[in-house]
C-alpha cells in the first residue's frame, strides 16, 4: 500500500474557482512534506514544502496546511487560472537516515477550463 | 544556470534491445536520483548516486538495470534487454552537495521510454 495517498484523481474546475486538494499519508516519522506541481511532459517543480511543526506555507495562489496529528494535508489553489492545468503532487521526505528517499503520491490531475 | 537536463526526452525500442537515459546534473550538484513512473502512479526511487559511487540502489531491479555517475560526463540509466513493462517515464533528479531535512531535489524533464 502507497505511503503516500491522493484524492481526488482528477479535477476538472471553471477558470477562476477555488479547488482543494488533499494527502493523507502514513509515512512515519517524516521531517517534511512538499507539494510540486508537474506540468504534462515535465519533472516535477516544488510548490511548497513544510516541516512537521508548520501549520500552513503559501507560495501566492497556493496555500498548504499541513496536520502532523491527523497526517494529513492539503493544497488550496485560488482564483484558478488555465495555467494551474497540472498534476499536483504530495511528497513526504522521511528522517534524515535517508530522507533522499522521498514518498511520493500518484498526484492530482487538475484541468482548468475557461 | 541550466536545470537538470535528460536526454532523449523520448526513447522507442524493441523487445530485448537495450535503452541508455542521460542525466546531466544541475551546476554545483554532486548528488543524483533517479525515478521511474508508470501511468496512473507516483515517481518511485530507483537509485542514489554520487560521483564515481552507487549510494542505494535499493529501488532498482537486481537483474538488465545498472546506473553509473562517472567522475566526468552525466550519470547514465541503463536497461538491457528492455521488456514492456519497462515502459515508463524515468526520471533523473539532483541535489547540492550539502544534505539536510530541508534539501530540495531538482528533477529533469523526463525520459518516456517505449518499449514496442
């Protein structure tokens, strides 16, 4: 089973809406958690990261909070925009023994349309 | 500054050739990565190199794949042999030569390997 779990699969949204995405994960303990966005074709690019003693980080449109209690996370995108059209990516870097050893969800497709 | 740089971006082979994936750190990064993912899935850690030493290759099949980071020139993923299941993007990812908690992975754009 995935340490790293995604939902939903897929998103599609109206041009300038809201959208949540969520990340529950069992990896334990973890020093931190990023998300990245990955454009179709592309590698990934970090959005966000957080450690496990943060509530909250925004990078402008998105803003994740992070649970360490409930281990869970989210990503919130404001006022959408057709370039959000991604798949957004949940990863969780273990403690440092090997923390290069990240965990990563399958990821959120999100389509924005206008 | 360049990014971490793959080539080819795409590769086609048939059953049983062997296929080589490139991976030209970024400037100043001593560490490389690779991943491997299949459609519908996460990145799933396949190998950590540093120059001229294998770290982990824990995530890597024991049998057709090797991966080598050279003192000079890029770190090369091969896969001898290639079967179908072997089709997927693989991607190289590197970071500084100082580690931590907060380190960042900078990922290339990908290689997506077909195999027909």
């Amino acid at each position: 089973k995935n340490q790293v779990e995604q939902s939903p699969q897929s998103l599609i949204i109206l041009e300038g809406k809201n959208c949540t995405l969520q990340c529950n994960y069992t990896v334990s303990p973890f020093s931190n958690l990023r998300w990245y966005k990955q454009d179709t074709g592309r590698g990934p690019v970090s959005l966000t990261i957080m450690t496990f003693s943060e509530n909250t980080k925004s990078n402008g449109r998105y803003t994740a909070t992070l649970d360490a209690d409930t281990k869970q996370s989210s990503l919130h995108i404001t006022a959408s925009q057709l370039s959000d059209s991604a798949s957004y990516i949940c990863v969780v870097t273990p403690t440092r023994s090997n923390d290069y050893k990240l965990s990563f969800g399958a990821g959120t497709t999100v389509t924005v349309r206008a | 500054n360049a990014g971490v740089m793959q080539n080819p971006r795409h590769l086609v082979r048939r059953r049983g050739q062997e296929a080589r994936l490139r991976c030209s750190p970024m400037k100043g990064h001593s560490h490389v990565y690779w991943y491997r993912q299949l459609p519908e899935e996460g990145l799933k850690f396949m190998v950590y190199l540093q120059k001229e030493n294998i770290i982990d290759e824990s995530g890597m099949p024991k049998e057709r794949f090797s991966a080598e980071f050279p003192k000079e020139g890029p770190s090369i993923l091969r896969i001898q042999q290639v079967v179908r299941g072997d089709s997927a993007a693989y991607f190289c990812a590197s970071s500084p030569l100082s580690q931590g908690s907060s380190y960042e992975q900078y990922f290339g754009p990908g290689t997506r390997l077909t195999v027909t």
